[in-house]
C-alpha cells in the first residue's frame, strides 16, 4: 500500500488507499477571486482568516495555500507573500498545509517557514520544472504532487497522460524520492467539453494505483466546468473518482453536498471504521425543509423544479375538473 505521509506541528495525516479520503481545501487562492487578491495584496488577511477556519471546520483535512496574485513580477512578489500566507495559515489551523505555486522561488519561501512535512503542489512533466522543483523536494524531505502534463501541454489522451506521470515517478526516484512521496494528479477534463472526460480519469487513476502505486489528487471542480448547478455533478464525481482508487482531491469543504458525498464514500469503502464519523457528523441532522409559500418569478433557483411540479400538477387537476 502506497502512504504518502503529511503533517503539521501537532497532527500527521496519512494518504492511502485504505485511508479515508484527503480532502485539499482549495479556498484561500486568489485565482480567480479578484476581492481576495486585492486584499492579499494591500495586507489584508482578513478572508483567509475566515476561509482557513470556515475550511476546517467544514471538514477538511488540508488546505491549499496559494499566494499568485496578478503582478508585474511574481518572482520578486510572490516569495514573501505566499511566505506570510503560510506563516498566517499555520498560526490559525493545526492541519497539515499544500503549498501551492507556479513559482519555484515561493515554493522555496513557503518550504522555509513551513512547520511539519507540507505536501509542494506542484511539479510538471516540463524538463525545466523537473530540474528545478525536484532538488527542492529532496532537500525538504517532503511529498509533490506530480501533474500529467509536459513541454507539449495537456493531453487529451489519458494514455499520453499516464506516460507522462510514469516519467515523473521516475525522474523522482533518480533524485532519491520515494514513489509514495509523489502524488499524481491525471488532469481532470470539463465533462461539458469532452464527453469522456469522467470515465477516462477513472480508468486512468485505476492505472496508476494498479500499475505505479501512487496516490493521487485532482481539482475536483475542474469536471463540472461550464456547466449549471456545478456542485451537484462534483458531488457525484467525487464518489465515483474515490471507488476508482483517487485518494484526494483539492476541493471546497464548505459545500455540504459534496462533503456528505466523500463521507459517504468513506463508509462504503470501509474506510470510516464503525461509521464513527458518519454518525458524529450526521446523528442529529434535520433535513431542509421546503420554503413555505407561493413561488412566484423571483424564487431562488433551487426552488424552480419544485414550483413546475406544483404547475404542472395544478394543470393536470384543472383539466380534470374540465373534463
């Protein structure tokens, strides 16, 4: 059994096939979220306060620390602040950190301050990235996650992915890191765009559990991209990805049916002992209830199937009391 071993000050978490599943906590990034990275860059931490803690508490086993906020010169703005970031994080929650950049100069910088064994997210299949982020990785002693692309981008053939992960496990072994220290994320494609996206990353993760050993991650998100109601289809992609063999996943802890949907899974992969968190976190749930009232054009969306049932049911009595 591959265990990639993680840790913060005071807690040590494990990934593994007979674990339960490592949920990545993707909320303080600033990709994408234009108030964070404003606010990261004036010095304000307030939102990563709440979202380290918001996280936690939600469930999660990690968190991803990203500081890549849109700068002229990241290599020069990106070290200390993602150095800070980690700094902040760590003084707040006691999980075990991922320290995530595109920047090797960061990664170094988040490396230095960084209590425990963090997991480095991430290296590439790229020769240039491979020689300079494995040194790091060995030097640190800690795991990476490894992502199936390389000079020629991202493949849309699983099986060109899985030789590129192949390549990476290997160059890492050259530098003395252990395959239980690589982490592979196969690329999950949006589901909206390539049909076969979801069943090739299962058949995929199934390969490199069977045939690398390695544990594997994946931003759970990326499967549901361009399309409504997002969550509904990562809460079921997540289920299915874990039956395959995947062992974490970066991902929102603070949406509650996808979180119900992981331990969920953990249960039926036996790998929530006696159902113990199952039923600390669940024993005393009440389901939601419907909201009361007439629906009318200004209802939440949520509440828009309900309200066609409730038309198309009061079309059916009228025509029988036509009739």
């Amino acid at each position: 059994m591959s265990r990639t071993v993680v840790a913060s000050e005071t807690k040590t978490i494990t990934i593994g096939f007979d674990q339960p599943f490592c949920v990545i906590g993707e909320r303080i990034n600033p990709t994408g979220r234009k108030k964070l990275a404003a606010e990261m860059i004036e010095g304000n931490f307030e939102t990563v306060e709440k979202d380290a803690l918001a996280q936690v508490a939600a469930g999660a086993t990690m968190l991803d620390v990203n500081a890549g906020v849109t700068s002229v010169n990241p290599n020069e703005s990106e070290p200390p602040l993602l150095r800070k970031t980690v700094e902040l994080v760590q003084s707040l929650v006691d999980v075990p950190l991922s320290i995530d950049s595109s920047v090797p100069a960061a990664l170094a910088a988040g490396l230095e301050v960084c209590k425990g064994r963090p997991l480095v997210n991430s290296v590439t299949g790229e020769e240039d990235r491979l020689e300079v982020i494995l040194p790091l990785i060995k030097k640190y002693d800690v795991p990476v996650v490894a992502i199936s692309n390389d000079e020629t981008g991202i493949s849309e053939d699983p099986d060109v992915r899985f030789e590129v992960a192949k390549k990476i496990v290997e160059r890492a072994a050259d530098h003395g890191i252990k395959p239980q220290d690589v982490v592979v994320d196969p690329l999950v494609m949006p589901i909206g765009a390539m049909g076969t996206a979801g069943q090739q990353v299962f058949k995929l993760v199934r390969r490199l559990r069977e045939e690398l050993h390695v544990n594997t991650t994946c931003g759970a998100s990326n499967i549901s991209f361009g399309l409504p109601h997002r969550h509904g289809i990562n809460a079921a992609f997540l289920p299915m990805a874990i039956s395959a063999g995947m062992t974490s996943a970066i991902m929102n802890p603070c949406r509650p049916q996808e979180m119900e949907m992981v331990r969920a899974a953990n249960v039926l992969m036996g790998t929530d002992a006696n159902c113990s968190d199952w039923i600390m976190t669940y024993r005393d749930h009440a389901p939601a209830k419907p909201a009361a009232g007439p629906v009318g054009p200004v209802a939440e969306a949520g509440a828009a199937p309900a309200a066609a049932g409730g038309r198309r049911r009061g079309g059916r009595e009228a025509r029988r009391r036509a009739g």
